[in-house]
C-alpha cells in the first residue's frame, strides 16, 4: 500500500541548489562555444541567430524550473490541488505543453537561422538527422501506448492512485526506463544536422546536458519520496 511522501522542511528546494550550479556551468559552456565559426551568424523571420539562441534556451530554462515550481508544490502540501482543486493537473499539462512543444520548434527556428554553419556534407546531416528522428518519434508512440502522457508529465505527483502503477518495460522502454530523457532529446539534436547549424547543435547539447540536471536535481528526489 503507497503512502504519502514524508514531509521534509527542504522539500521544495531539495537539489536546486545542485541544480542552479550545473545551469551556470552549462551557460558558461554555452558562451565558450558561441566563439566556434559561424556561430552568430544567418537570420530569421526578421531576428538575428543570437535572439534564437537566447529564446531557445530561454524556453529551456523556463520549461524545466516550471516543472519543479509545480511538482514541488503539490508533493509538498498539495498547494495546487488546493487551489484549483480538480482541474490543478489539467493547468499544469498545459503549461508543460506549451513550454514542451515549443522546444522543438525553437531548435528548427535557430537551425534554420544559421544554416549551413556546420561544416560538414549536406548530405552526412540530413541521414543523421533523420536517423536521430526516427527514435524519437518513436518514442512518443510508445509513451501514448504503453506509458501514457499523463506519467510523462508527472501525474504521479498529483494523483496518488497513478504510483500503483508497475514500470513500463515495452516498446522503446524496453532499452531504459529513462527513454524518455535518452531518446526524446534526439529531436532537439536533428535540425541541427538537418540544416547543418553549430548554433543549433551547441544549444541542443545544452538541452541535452540540462534535461538530465532536471533529472538527477528534481525527478529523481521526488521519485525517492514518492516511491520510498
């Protein structure tokens, strides 16, 4: 029988700390790597490389601290379940969604605005782009299938009847349980070549990098208290 996750007075911050240290180590990273070739360089839809890369991780940053905003607030105290009472989750996926879908679509604007910066065949980007693609189409199959988007999204945190639940072991996460931050972040990574952007693939690695600070500073602490 699951019980509630145990109080603990730094909950809500628990790891963060952790978290804002990699963040300005990945920032660091970032601007050391902005020095490469043709990494400034090209525009779109009127902005500038720069103002692309600034949004695209903008959105990233965005994207995961809400995520922790919200988890830590209904683990500890179910604020927003209080508040909102029912629909609390329903809020929450949209804001996700909103921050999710915008990410892809962020490494295709900043690809497409320093295209050609990369320099590498044509050719060799487009079938590794489109290899990296594949897997994580795939993988959003397989998380409607067999995992559901809800989970994806941390219902667990919210409704405690979804920590019953056994672990998915089909599809895709039959490779690793955390196919989600393995594979989904491929997305991010295929403009990149697709177009053949350093921009794009330098803030992709960031993405990348940052994705798994979420999971080793936030998901996986509330995991340890959820799941005991």
């Amino acid at each position: 029988m699951m019980t509630e996750p145990p109080k603990h007075q730094n909950l809500f911050i628990e790891g963060q700390f952790l978290h804002l240290m990699c963040l300005l180590g990945l920032v660091i990273g970032l601007y050391l790597a902005s020095h490469l070739q043709g990494f400034h360089s090209g525009s779109f839809l009127g902005l500038s490389t720069n103002t692309w890369i600034v949004i695209t991780v903008a959105d990233a940053i965005a994207h995961q601290v809400y995520v922790w905003l919200c988890w830590r607030l209904e683990l500890d105290g179910q604020r927003l379940t209080r508040r909102f009472g029912d629909q609390a989750f329903r809020l929450y996926q949209i804001g996700f969604s909103i921050l999710m879908i915008l990410r892809p679509v962020l490494a295709f604007a900043l690809a497409w605005s320093n295209r050609g910066s990369l320099p590498i065949d044509p050719w060799i980007g487009y079938i590794i782009g489109i290899s990296l693609l594949l897997p994580s189409i795939y993988l959003m199959y397989c998380a409607k299938r067999y995992f559901s988007f809800e989970r994806a999204f941390g219902i667990d945190h919210f409704d405690a009847s979804y920590r019953n639940l056994p672990l998915v072991r089909e599809g895709i996460f039959k490779w690793t349980p955390n196919a989600m931050y393995v594979f989904g972040f491929f997305m991010l990574w295929a403009p990149a070549f697709l177009f053949q952007s350093i921009a794009a693939l330098m803030v992709a690695a960031f993405s990348h990098i940052y994705i798994w600070v979420h999971y080793y500073c936030t998901e996986l602490p509330d995991m340890r208290r959820i799941y005991g």
